[in-house]
C-alpha cells in the first residue's frame, strides 16, 4: 500500500456493553494500522439496534478507548443519529429491494428440508410477490443468480476470500421486520460517508463482506481495503461477548495504568502476535506501532 495516500480507518463498535478483550483487539489492530499508514482513525457508534443497547455503554466505550490511550479524530458518529441518511440509501436501491412476509421459523423449516448443514441461505419464498394473504415484514435485497454473484477480494490478513451470493447468502434483509435498517447498509453507507478507505475489524465479519461490497456498487460508492484479524474465542471456541461469559476490565473507571496494561493492552497485543514490553501506556504505543508494521511486512500485507 502506498504509504502516502490517504488513509481513513475506523473503529465501529455496537454499545451493547462494555469494551472486553475481543473488541479491544479489533480497536487496537484499526488503531495501529491507520497510525502505521499515517492516516485518519475516526470512531462510530453502531447503536441503531435498540433492543441490545445498553444504557451508557456508548459513553463507557469511548472513555475505555480513551484510558487505553486511543484517541480518535473528528467527531464520534452515532448511527441513530443518521436515519435519514439510510433511508436515501434504500430509496437508491428499489429497483432491487422487495418486501418479503417470511418469518425466522418459516426460513428455517425450508432449509431443514432442503440441507441440515446448510447456512441461512434465504430461499427465495418471496422474491416474486408476497405469497396470498401474507403481509410483508422485512425488506430484502435481491441478488445476483450463479456466478454473476461472485464477489472476491483480497483480505490483507486473511487471503483471497470468495463468496456466492445467490447460492452462499440469499437475497438478504435490508432493513429488518421491526423496522430497524439492517448491519449491512448502515455500515456500507457509513463507510461512504466517512471516506473510510480500509476496514480492519474481526474476522467474524469476514462472512458479511462480500454483501457489503454487493452494497457499495450498487451505491457507487468505492470499495475499501479489508483487514481482517483472527477473533479471541473463549475455551468452548465461542466469540468473546457479553453472552458468552467475557470479563469486562474495568478500562473505563477505576483500573490502574498497570492494571490496563497487564490485563488489556498487553494480553490483545500478544493475541495480535506483538509480544511486547512495556512499563507504561505511552511505551507502549511507542513499540507497538513499529511492532505492527514489522508483523504486516512478514505477513506480505503492509
Ligand atoms: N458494529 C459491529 C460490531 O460491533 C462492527 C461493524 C464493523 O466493524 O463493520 O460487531
């Protein structure tokens, strides 16, 4: 990568508790990339889903961010604030939006008749109408058929990735039956928006991808470079999240410099492969970002 174009990076974390292990590693490998390039590392704030926000936490986050000596540029986004902005967004892409009645039970029961083992590939039920009596729920995306679908993009971190669209996702939902505008547009608007050339973020995300860059072309909105690093997983191979038990550091309050470094910053930098030492936080960084640059030279991925 030329390291003197324009590099805007960004950490987007959802609030939906406090920063643990596993989102510290995805601020930390945006934060060091976007610094190693030079460029831009802005933050927003994913609370459109307000059944799962929880209260404070967006606050919480950044102050974590913040304590761990991760300071952003410009301004915070929050998503909630930006609605009129996807519904553009989905008034640009009706041609290939249609409303779909099914529901999660009823999507589910399809797919055991066709493969036990297959993924939620959404099978098509309502692509040509809404079946007689049913009214619609959700908004889908139609996507190509066969290989007119095929999206495949270099990741700096994990190869080349490939995925179907038709037989692999489905035409997928847009914005959701409770109304709320779904992951995929409001990240690839977003993204847009805010100039973001490179995303680095966990590769449980690796999967939604290729919907996102389905999203920017028919958007017109140019595809940035993707970057995605292993996630932590806790000993039964499950992602850390609240659900699964992860222990929150206390980054936000009451948490000694020591405390943040030998519990957080240290333990996520040596699950990024930067076994490092350092006394303090501003050390820290100080051997980290040349740390991360040495690490994407080996990787072939500077
Ligand atoms: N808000 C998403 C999450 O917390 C991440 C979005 C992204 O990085 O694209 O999982």
């Amino acid at each position: 990568m030329n390291r003197h174009s324009p590099y805007i990076g960004r950490f987007a974390p959802s609030p939906t508790g406090p920063l643990h292990l596993g989102s510290l590693v995805a601020a930390m490998a945006s934060y060091l990339d976007a610094k190693t390039h030079f460029g831009r590392w802005l933050v927003r704030i994913e609370d459109l889903d307000r059944e799962r926000n929880v209260e404070g936490a967006d606050r919480a986050l950044l102050a974590a961010l913040q304590r761990c000596g991760m300071h952003w540029d410009g301004e915070v986004l929050w998503q909630s604030a930006r609605l009129a902005h996807y519904e553009t967004a989905l008034h640009k892409l009706q041609a290939h939006i249609y409303p779909c009645a099914c529901s999660r039970k009823e999507i589910a029961d399809s797919r055991l008749k066709a493969h036990a083992a297959s993924t939620a590939v959404y099978p098509g039920t309502c692509r040509h109408g809404l079946p007689e009596g049913k009214t619609a729920r959700a908004l889908r995306l139609r996507v190509p058929d066969g290989s007119d679908g095929l999206i495949q993009f270099e990741d700096r971190w994990q190869g080349l990735f490939r995925q179907e669209l038709g037989t692999q996702v489905g035409d997928f939902v847009i914005r959701r039956a409770d109304g709320v505008i779904a992951y995929q547009l409001a990240v690839v608007v977003d993204d847009g928006a805010q100039g973001v050339t490179d995303i680095v973020r966990g590769a449980d995300l690796l999967d939604s991808t290729a919907r996102q860059i389905h999203l920017q072309a028919l958007l017109n909105l140019p595809q940035p470079r993707y970057l995605h690093v292993p996630v932590v997983t806790n000993a039964a191979g499950e992602k850390l999240s609240k659900q699964t038990g992860a222990l929150p550091f206390d980054a936000g309050g009451s948490a000694s410099e020591q405390a943040l470094l030998q519990t957080a910053l240290l333990p996520a930098a040596r699950f990024l492969g930067l076994d490092l030492d350092a006394g303090q936080i501003p050390q820290f960084w100080q051997r980290a970002l040349p740390a991360w640059d040495a690490l994407l030279r080996r990787r072939g991925a500077a």
